[in-house]
C-alpha cells in the first residue's frame, strides 16, 4: 500500500476510534460508556487496582427520621412504572454482621443488618493493587450510602420522584441475622406497617455464587391486595481517577434472553447524539423496565461484576443515578439496578417464595460461560463484547485462553497469536508488498516528469491533476492499483478492534508480568518525571512504526503536505495509545515488528523486475503500412 493509501486508511482508523461514542450511542458499537476507571460500589462496590474504594474515606449520610419520596418534578423514564408514593420510616439502628468463606476459599461474604443484604465480598485471589499488599483484596463493597446487595426496597412512583440523584437511606430498615450453618445466614425483619415480614436465606455455593431465598409472608388475619417490590441487583461507582482508554468501562447492564441492554453513565448524562461533546440534553436519573423477560440484572466494571439472576423471570426493573460524595468529588455519582418481586393477593397468613442466585466476581470469559451454561441464560454476555468486533473479540478471547492452558504466558500468548495472524495473512500482504516495490521502481522512472509538472502548474491543482494523469497513462500505470495495498490492513482493522475489546476487559491480565512491565491490563509506567508517567511500550511501539513506515516505498502522487502527515503520523498514535493497556501496545509492536521482518524479506520476483527494465513511455508507432 502507498503513502497515499496510508493517509485514507489512518484517517478512516482514527474517524472509527474518535467516532465510536457516536456509533455506541446508535448502537452500531456495543461498548461501555467513555468514562474512566472504574471503582465500585453497592456490594456492590468492585474496586480496581489502583484505585480507592468508595468508603474508606467517604462520609456517610446519616438516615433521617422520614424519607418522603414525592416531588412535583416530571421524570425522565422508558416506561411508566405505576405504583403508590411511599414515605418509608426509617429507625436510626445499630449495625450488626455476619461473615461467610465459601468452600474453595476464594471469597468472604459479609452480611449486614441494614437492608438484610450482602455488604461486602472480599475476593481473597485479586489484590486490591497489582503487585501490593497480598492481604488488602479487592472488594465488593457497600459504604452504607447504597443499598446492600439483595436489599429489599419498596416500589417508587417514579413519575413523582425527585429528577435529581439522590442516597438510599432505607437500608437502615432493621434484620435480625442468624448463621444457619457454616454456608447460610438467615435475615429476617418485619416491613414497615407490620403487614409482611421477610425472611432471606442466604447460602454459598461455588464460583463467587449465592443463592438466595425470600420469603414474603402476610403476617395479618386480613387478605392483602397484590403489591411489587424491588430487588437490589447491583450498582457501580464513578471512578475517583481518570484514564483516557482502559478504564472506560463500567455501568449497568441487564439481559431480556434476546439481547443484553446497556443502562450506563452515557444514558444518565443523555449526551446528544451520544457525544459528550455536543453537551447534554438534560441529565436523567431514573430508569424503568416496565414489561418482558429479565433472565439477570446487575452491575460492572472493568474486570468485575455483579449480576443477579431471579430463578423465574422478572418482568420489571428500575435503575437510579444516586450521589455517593467524597471529598474530592463531592457530585461524584453511582449508579443502582433493582429487579422487581411481585406480590399476588394473598389471603391471611399466607406466604410467597422467590429464589435468585447471584454471582459477585471475576469477568472471567469462561467462568462467566459455564455459569451462564448452567443457567441458560447468556452470563458471558455481561463481558460487554457486542458491537461490530464482538465476535473477533470473543474468538480473541479463547484463543489467547488456549495457548496459556498449554504452558505460555499470557503475554507469550498474545504473541503467539500475532504471529498466528501474521502467518495467516502472509500470502496476501507479501503480493501487496512485492506490487508496492514493483511500483516503487516505476515511480522512480515517472519522478522527474512529476516533478516538472508539480512545479509548473504548483498553483493550478486542477491542471496539475490533469497532467498527472497524462504520466500515468503514458507510463501505463493505473493509479487506483495502487489502493491494492491497502488490502491486508483493511482486513486487520476488525483484528485491531477485536484485540482492544478483548484486551480492555481481559481481568486474566490484570497482574500478568512480561519483561519490566508488571500488569498488562495498564500502562507499562516505569517512572514518573514532574507526574508525568513515562511508558516504555507505548514509546516502542511508536519507534516500530516510524521504521515500518520508513521501509514504505513513496507514492509520485503525494505532495509535500501529504508527506509531512505521514512522517508526523505515529506521535499522533501515540498519543492516542499513550494510556493504553501494555498488552495492547505489545500486539501492536509485534505486529509492526513482523511486518518489518516480512518487508525485508519479501522480493520483487525477477519476471517483475524484467517489466520495469522494460517500461518506457508508450509511443505512436507507424503500422507496417505507414500509417500511424
């Protein structure tokens, strides 16, 4: 491919990357609002190396007598969710907890009184730092502002809700916990009004997996009209820190059995045309499903989840942007998904049962597919791999997860499959290499033409083209030939999209090592000179690109400007990847590096060069009758 292919095929590459919050915003790219590293919160807080749990150092809000939820403001939902205005009292209690180890010894489950729910999953296998402390875990983890995991909260009417982030305080709502045996905890408390009381039971099972059993019962002689509650699913935090590429991922995410639907930060902040640069069209902070199948509801970020799944099929949920201050952001914003619980009439006494089994761990491609095997119910998805690339970055995914079940690294991995990719395409990009040199040589001959022309019609661009089309005939060179070259990268843009999907969300990189870089799922920063990191990959793989890019033979057509944007090109990609993960980075290193590799070897074929020893400009010549 020539420089000039290059210039058309760079410019569609970054349009794609700087247009992706557009084309997810129109659901042509399925991928997580552009917003930074994640932490998180509710058991809900997943907090990622690097970063601060919410509620180590952030106030709480102390409950308040009442909580009326009425306002005159009109909502922003998708649904209209009918159900009676509620002012839910609320007791200022002591907390009171209960911890759980599950069986493989991979998590402990803290369960708290306030909301009867889970407060906290520690996941003893993930340090909350890469390469820190081995006993600070990363957590799941309620600051007491959200409402823990599996809380129960009664219906709002959103249409008269505040639209304007609020604390859930209802938490607050007194359980009495009790350890069953060594895997369950029993919570029970009675509802406001003294009409129901419920009784959660709580049980541990392998895989970061519970399951949960409520129990609804009218605890009345008197028959109780059908009602609906909410379930808590899950909610996630706004990060503290800011990223510019990997830790754009993070939100809400809930499955109907067709199609999973992403409810993030993008949706609350109502950007128009899905870019933020086009400002907001008003914040919105409610969110209704009102009919349909929900097989599991929940929350993520990067690399973590919380996903619960009702055992029958919910028909309803709610999604809420609530505030959960720190000093340093105090409108920092979190966000909560609850799955609805309906109630049928019921008579004097009598009692309903629901069960959900809830996962709180590790994006892990498979583990999340076996769990979602086992269920029918697609948990995989929760990866967030939709979107155009979706599938490569799947295949990606499982290709890189076999070669390290065969011994390799998983940076070792990443290189066996660039190499993989680099054999495959080898026939094609070797015909596009040896038709670039061939070219090359037959540039070299036009030259001096092209310069003439370019110098005598410099301020007439529409004649100078003309003229250029006049050599290229006479030299019998068809200039669109040479897009041909264009051809093999073309077809490894999806490759490149595929790697980044894969790569951003890829939780078995997190801590992986390769050479000085300690984690490929970040930036491989090795110093920091006036807080500015420098990275080593990124600076790499720019230096690959320039030497790639300087084995590129020069197209006749290009003009000054045009060579300046190339030569300029690579510090604009690394700007751009400067933040990216290291492993991303090393796919593109190696990538340029074989491609440099597979330049020097590849040679014009003598036939070839025969043909431009023998080009000479075409000339009329007289037929043997004498006439032209």
């Amino acid at each position: 491919m020539d420089r000039t292919g290059k210039i058309i095929l760079v410019v569609s590459v970054l349009a794609m990357i700087f247009g992706m919050p557009l084309a997810m915003r129109l659901g042509l790219i399925k991928m997580s609002p552009p917003v930074a590293d994640e932490n998180a919160t509710g058991t809900n807080q997943v907090a990622q190396a690097g970063t601060n749990i919410i509620g180590t150092n952030a106030p709480v809000l102390v409950p308040t007598n009442s909580l009326p939820i009425s306002t005159n403001t009109p909502p922003v939902t998708t649904t209209n969710q009918p159900a009676p205005t509620v002012v839910v009292e609320i007791p200022v209690v002591e907390e009171t907890t209960l911890t759980l180890t599950n069986a493989s010894n991979k998590a402990v489950f803290t369960f708290t009184s306030l909301g009867g729910g889970v407060k906290r999953v520690d996941l003893l296998d993930y340090p909350k730092e890469v390469g820190g402390d081995t006993d600070d875990h990363v957590a799941l983890k309620n600051d007491g502002v959200l409402m823990p995991l599996l809380a129960l909260q009664p219906p709002l009417k959103l249409e008269n809700a505040p639209n304007s982030p609020r604390p859930y305080l209802t938490n607050a709502i007194p359980y009495t916990l009790e350890r069953v045996d060594a895997k369950s905890v029993r919570a029970t408390a009675d509802l406001p009004g003294g009409l129901m009381r419920v009784t959660k039971t709580f049980t541990l099972k392998d895989d970061y997996q519970l399951t949960a059993e409520v129990v609804l019962k009218n605890i009345t002689t008197n028959n109780l009209p059908a009602q609906g509650y909410y379930l808590v699913a899950g909610s996630v935090a706004e990060p503290e820190s800011t990223s510019r590429m990997m830790g754009m991922n993070f939100g809400l995410m809930w499955f109907d059995g067709v199609e999973p639907v992403s409810v993030g930060p993008g949706w609350f902040q109502n950007y128009r045309m899905g870019c933020m640069c086009f400002g907001s069209k008003g914040e919105r902070n409610n969110y209704t499903h009102g009919q349909g199948n929900v097989a599991w509801a929940g929350a993520y970020s990067r690399f973590f989840a919380q996903v619960t799944m009702p055992e029958g099929p919910s028909q309803s949920l709610v999604a809420h942007q609530l505030l959960v201050p720190t000093q340093e952001k105090p409108n920092r914003k979190a966000f909560e998904m609850a799955v609805a619980l309906n109630l049928p009439a019921m008579t004097g006494g009598q009692s309903v049962t629901n069960h959900f089994t809830v996962y709180t761990g590790p994006r892990e491609f498979d583990r999340l597919e076996t769990i979602g095997n086992t269920h029918g119910n697609q948990l995989e998805l929760i990866m967030d791999f939709g979107g155009w690339f979706g599938w490569v970055a799947k295949g990606l995914m499982m290709l890189m997860n076999w070669f390290y079940g065969v011994g390799l690294s998983y940076a070792l991995s990443i290189i066996a499959i660039t190499i993989l990719i680099k054999i495959i395409f080898w026939p094609l990009t070797a015909r596009s290499t040896r038709s670039m040199k061939k070219m090359a040589a037959v540039n070299a001959k036009m030259m001096p033409e092209i310069k003439i022309i370019r110098e005598r019609y410099k301020d007439d661009y529409q004649k100078m083209n003309m003229k250029m089309m006049e050599i290229y005939k006479k030299f019998g060179v068809n200039p669109l030939s040479q897009m041909g070259g264009c051809l093999p990268m073309l077809i490894q843009i999806p490759i490149f999209f595929g790697f980044f999907t894969m790569l951003r969300t890829a939780i078995e990189l997190r801590g992986a090592e390769f050479l000085w870089v300690a984690d490929l799922s970040s930036p491989d920063t090795v110093m920091e000179i006036a807080g500015f990191p420098i990275n080593i990959m990124p600076l790499l793989m720019t230096a690959t690109m320039f030497l790639q890019m300087r084995l590129q033979p020069p197209s006749p057509g290009m003009d000054p400007a045009q060579q300046a944007i190339m030569k300029y090109m690579p510090l604009m990609f690394v700007f751009i990847l400067y933040s990216a993960s290291a492993g991303l980075c090393l796919y593109w290193t190696v990538q340029n590096v074989l491609t440099i590799v597979q330049t020097k070897m590849t040679k014009v074929k003598p036939e070839d060069e025969n043909v431009v020893e023998v080009i000479q400009p075409t000339k009329k010549r007289k037929r043997k009758d004498g006439n032209l």
